[in-house]
C-alpha cells in the first residue's frame, strides 16, 4: 500500500527501529546462523570451525545414534497432548459459558496451573506419580492396586505420565480459547434454533461448533507447536530417562550442547525448526480444506 | 421446565467443583506437606501435620540465599517487560499506522518468533561473543527480544481499533512524532500495556531455560534455578523441598490472583483476533 507524505511524515520509521533491532540482533541473528552450523564440526574441542555438508543429519537418523525414540517421543507428546487439550478444554468451556453462578471463580481456578511454574509443577507430579505417591495410593484405596505403577519409571509408560501432567498444566488455556470464541456466538441464532425446536445436542453439533472451528483450529496450532517445543517440564520430571524413554528433541539439543557437540545440538535444533513449520503450515492446510464458513 | 433446568445446572456446579480438587490437591499436598517433620514427610501422605512445623521455612531462608533469588527475578522480569513494552508499542504504533509493504513484511518477520523455536546453541554462541553471559543486561535483553513478537501482535490488535483523530490534533498542535507517542498514545494503550506486562512478567519470572543456559553464576540465578536446585539438595528433606517451593510458588500466584482478568483476556483476546 502507498501512503502520503504526511503519513510518513507525523509516523517517523525510526520508532520502529529499537524493536527490530533488539530483535533481529538478539533472535533472528542466532536462529539464522543455526542455517550454517548445523552443516559444519563445531564443538568445544576443535577450534577451526569446518564445513561437513550432512553429516551432522545422517548421524541424527542413523540407526546407531538411537534418537529415533527422540522422535517418536516428540511426536507421542505433542499430539497425544494437542488433543487431551481440546477435548477437556472444549468440555471445560461449554459447560462453564453460562449458567453457573461462580464460573468466574472455577474459570480461574482451571486456568492456573499454566501460571505455576513448570519447575514446582514438575516437583508436585514427581511425588504424585512416585512408587509410593498419592496417584498409587489412591488406586489402592479404590481396590485398583493392579494398576499401579512406578509412573515415571517404567520406560513403556514415562512418556505418557509425563505428557499428561502437560494436559494437566495447559487444558484450562484452551478453555479459555474456546470461552472467548464462545462469546462471538450471536445469541439470536439460539433463540431461532430453539423456535425452529431443536434440542440441545443439535444446537451444539449445528451451531455452537461451526462458530468453534476458528477456536478449534488455534488450540491445534498452539498444542502442536508448544508441544513440539517442550523441553523444561520433562527435563524437571524426568531429563529424558529411564533410559532415554523420554527423551524428546529439545533435551537432545541440551544433552549434546552440554557434551560440546555444538554442531550436532545445532542441527538438532534446525530439525526442530523444521518440525515446528511444518507443523504450523500442515495444521493451516488441512484446516482450510475443511474450512466451515458461519459469517 | 425451569426447574429441572436449574436442577441440571447444579448438578453441572458440583461436578465442576469435584473437578477442581485435580488442580487444587498437588498444591494442597506441597503446602501441608512443607509443614510437616522430617520423618513426618516420608509418609507422602495428605494428612495435616501432627504438629505444624513453620521452623522449615526459617532453615530453608538460613541455608539458600532467598531474598537474593527473588531479587534476580525481579530485577530480570520488572526490566524485560518495561524495555518490551516500550520497544514494542513504539513499534506497534508505526506498523499499524504506517501501512506500507515493507512494513507489513516487518510484522511477518515478527510474526515468525511467535512460532519458530528458538536455537539455544547460536543464541549461546551470540551471548558469548557479545560478553552478554552472566549479565543482567544481556538477560533482561534477550527476553525482551523474546517477547517482543507475541507483544507487538497484542498491540497491534489494540493500536488498530484506536480512533486517528487524536494523532490528527496532535499534529495540527504541533507535537513532534515523539511527543505524540509518549503524550497521547501511550496513556491510551493502559490496558494492553497491563495485560502485556503481567503475562510477560508470569512468563519471565517462570522461566527456566534461559538462565540454565546463559547464567552459570549461582548468585545470578532467580528463584527458579533456585528452586530446581532444591530437588538436589534436599533429595532426602522434602519437608525443606516443598518449604522452598511454596516459597518461592506463592508469589506468582497472587501476581496471578490479581491480575488474572488481564491475564486470561490477554492471552486469548490476541490470539482470537489475529
């Protein structure tokens, strides 16, 4: 678009500067320089930095390096998560959009857990989830003592202890997604389906949820990307073990940052990179095709 | 019909409430839990203590450097969200106001850190270099830079439903694009510099991943190294762990009881506009 001279006149581009600045300085800088480390040896060792094309790549997906349980990890958290969210976060916000006389005080209840710290977080899930743990205890007081489990300790089921305590910390912020989606629903349009006699569930599937589908979409997107992303609440609850059981992309990235294998941890993290747009540009795609239109 | 209605919805309200104890238990059991003995504790049990055991707290504040972890945490978070704030509603101000293409692809190029992960080996590397590792300057940078994104899109959607006129009388007043902004913008933008500046200070004070990678100087460290570190130190003294953890916990969650209308309207508002 062209804008007259007045325009730029009385909004100077110079207030724009600081910000970009910092930011390009501070965040687009590293990230674009990863597009070149992640292709050479750099490590705490060596000093001459030297340019390997793939190497770093073909020993991350080499069957020796072991990391395809890294992968497998990512993908099980971030999807298993994504959907637990939106399936009790949608539950959450239906229920609690009216109706109910103190849903202010149990909106903010169910939202604070993504306030608390990941770190307290993981420490309050290390005890529920111990051997001998409330979580067990309460299955045994119930007659349920053949489910027990060491939850975080079992490599079969750790990844999924872990993912859950995720649901736990995240579900009310999807509810809040979906509650303020739910206040664009035109109020009218319920009194007409009331008149025309349609009963509750109709309502929901006919016009509640099409309204939702925007709402329905971002959770998508924020569920994918922060659980691609995760890294602080496994690397509290159980730093990638039992015997790597948890271990997902951005604890590797650490892992070998902290061994000096700068160029490997790099590519690692461009891998993530990778994951995460093609994520957000899969997510849009499929979405759009099955766009539903209520305006 | 009424009735049952009301009946149902009642029924929905208890439920409700029996699903809160979820989120209400794990913290009911740390803070009963960091009153109790030491042999008390390994009993992981949910019961009130025999005897309330506020001496724990005092030993924790004896042997950790408390007051100086929260004061890092403030100093990083109190800094980031102010330098954040001003950068980014300055920034906002032209972005809406001056449509040009160039600036529209300047908001994209924003618009990527709200989603690109960032890579923490070329960011260390970058500190490094620039001798910003172990600074509370370069910290409160770096997290400013990190929020800068998600806060320019909470302006944008704000500064765009903000009538011209103002700015227009600015002008034919005579005020300099610097005046206009600090005189007559600012004051406007209240409520979305409030809800900018609580989510991003929940977000910073919380945060763990910066300070373990570019903070190596323990003194340096907020209170949630400080925190993490406790799991390892008092391995064998949960009385002392969940001491510290409510500690350190509980100011976050009145930050959160206060502000918890901006925070949850903020953190969905901009997220359902864009």
């Amino acid at each position: 678009m062209r804008v007259s001279k007045l325009t730029k006149r009385m909004f100077p581009q110079y207030l724009l500067l600081p910000a970009l600045l910092l930011y390009f300085v501070l965040f687009l800088i590293p990230n674009l320089a990863s597009f070149y480390y992640a292709f050479t040896n750099w490590n705490a060792v060596g000093s001459v930095v030297k340019f390997i094309g793939f190497d770093n790549f073909r020993e991350i997906f080499s069957s020796a390096s072991g990391n395809g349980g890294v992968f497998r990890n990512t993908a099980v958290f971030a999807i298993y998560t994504t959907v637990l969210k939106i399936i009790i976060g949608l539950l959450l916000a239906l229920l609690l959009n009216e109706g109910i006389r103190t849903k202010n005080i149990l909106r903010a209840i169910f939202f604070m857990p993504i306030t608390i710290s990941v770190v307290l977080t993981g420490i309050m899930f290390s005890e529920i989830y111990s051997p001998d743990g409330i979580l067990n205890g309460l299955l045994k007081l119930v007659g349920l003592s053949s489910w027990t489990h060491a939850w975080i300790a079992e490599p079969q089921i750790a990844i999924w202890s872990v993912a859950t305590v995720e649901v736990w910390r995240a579900s009310g912020f999807a509810m809040a997604i979906f509650l303020a989606a739910l206040q664009m629903v035109p109020k009218e349009i319920y009194e007409a389906t009331e008149i025309d006699g349609a009963g509750s569930f109709q309502k929901l599937f006919y016009v509640t949820l099409p309204y939702l589908y925007q709402a329905i979409v971002l959770n998508t997107l924020f569920g994918m990307i922060s659980g691609l992303k995760v890294f602080d609440l496994i690397y509290v609850i159980s730093n990638g073990g039992p015997v790597r059981s948890t271990e997902v992309l951005n604890v590797t990235v650490l892992n070998e940052f902290s061994k000096g294998a700068y160029g490997y941890s790099t590519a690692m993290g461009l891998i993530l990179f990778l994951f995460v747009t093609l994520a957000y540009f899969g997510v849009n795609y499929v979405f759009k095709k099955f766009e539903v239109d209520v305006s | 019909m009424s009735g049952s209605r009301t009946k149902s919805r009642l029924v929905v309200e208890i439920a409700l409430w029996c699903s809160t104890l979820l989120i209400l238990i794990p913290l009911y059991f740390v803070i009963v839990n960091s009153l109790k003995s030491a042999t008390e504790v390994q009993m992981m049990t949910a019961k009130l203590p025999a005897v309330f055991h506020f001496n724990n707290y005092v030993e924790v504040l004896k042997k950790a450097n408390v007051p100086r972890a929260f004061m890092n945490s403030a100093i990083f978070s109190i800094s980031s969200i102010v330098v954040c704030a001003v950068l980014s509603s300055m920034a906002s101000y032209i972005l809406v106001r001056r449509n040009t293409r160039i600036n529209g692809m300047i908001f994209n190029l924003f618009l990527v850190g709200m989603i690109a992960p960032m890579n923490m080996v070329t960011t260390f590397k970058l500190m490094k270099t620039l001798h910003l590792i172990n600074s509370y300057y370069g910290i409160i940078l770096l997290y400013a830079a990190s929020f800068i994104p998600f806060t320019i899109f909470l302006y944008n959607s704000f500064i765009r439903n903000l009538p011209t006129d103002l700015d227009e009388a600015g002008v034919i007043d005579g005020a300099g694009p610097l005046r206009r902004y600090i005189s007559i913008l600012f004051p406007l933008l209240k409520p979305v510099t409030a809800t900018a500046m609580v989510i991003n200070f929940v977000g910073c004070w919380n945060d763990f991943v910066f300070p373990l990678y570019f903070v190596t100087e323990s003194s340096k460290w907020g209170v949630i190294l400080l925190l993490y570190q406790f799991i390892g130190a008092y391995y064998s003294r949960h009385d002392l762990l969940f001491a510290g953890a409510t500690m350190i916990a509980l100011p976050t969650l009145i930050v959160y009881l206060l502000g918890q209308k901006y925070i949850i309207s903020g953190m969905t508002a901009g997220a359902i506009k864009g």
